[in-house]
C-alpha cells in the first residue's frame, strides 16, 4: 500500500501523523511530499521512508497513491497561503487514491459540520482510518 503525505507551511501535521503511524504500524511504507522543503524535512525527521519536494512530486505521487493524507486545503487552490497550487489541487483531487482530509479552520476556509478538534485529537483519527484500510 502506497500511503502518500502531503504538508506545508512547517509540516508539523504531516510529521505528526507520520510519527504515530510509525509507531502504530513501523513495517508501513510512507512517502512524505512537502510543499517546500521545511515541511518535507520535518516529515522525513518523523520517520519517513522518502520524501520530495514542490509541485511535481505531488502530481507524481498522485498517480499511483492508495491512500493520500493531508490538511483539507491541499485540495484547495491557493491554500496554505498559496503553497498548494491549482494543479496540485487538481492532481490530489482527480487521483484514484483514498484521500484522508484533516480540516483546518484556517485561511478563509471553514468546514461547516467539523468540531474543532485539537490536532492531536485529529491525527488519533487519522490513524484509526488508516487502521480500518488495512
């Protein structure tokens, strides 16, 4: 199973997530793509497999994905302020993969019917989703 994670800004999500799925299941096989190389760094210090960076990584990994995992915004052109472009968004939203969207009430953006869950409360669910993949 291809698990693909995409973050920005710092990548304290993705790392985050990366760390508890590596420690829920350290055999899983996680690729890290930050939008630049802050993010993709802090992913790759949480335990992940291979990591890259920018725009063409997320359209190539979003080809062959089972599963992606990201802030709500990186389906959203222009989001996390503007880091994820219009073809990004494009490529994470048309690929095949199974997409677990964490929402983030940030940048003009409000998911109507979300609690505000902490991140940590967030991420457990992350996890548990992954879990019922497997």
């Amino acid at each position: 199973m291809k698990i693909v994670i995409i973050d920005g800004q710092g990548g304290k999500m993705g790392q985050s997530v990366i760390a508890q799925l590596k420690k829920s299941y350290p055999s899983l096989s996680v690729i890290a793509i930050g939008t630049n190389s802050i993010a993709t760094s802090a992913m790759l210090k949480a335990g992940a497999d291979a990591g890259a960076t920018g725009e063409n990584p997320v359209l190539v990994a979003s080809r062959d994905a089972d599963v992606i995992i990201g802030p709500i915004g990186i389906v959203i052109a222009d989001s996390l302020l503007g880091e994820i472009t219009p073809a990004m968004a494009e490529a994470i939203g048309k690929s095949r993969a199974y997409k677990i969207l964490i929402p983030v009430n940030k940048c003009n953006h409000y998911v109507v019917g979300c609690e505000n869950l902490t991140l940590t409360e967030s991420i457990a669910l992350v996890i548990k989703e992954v879990e019922n993949l497997l």
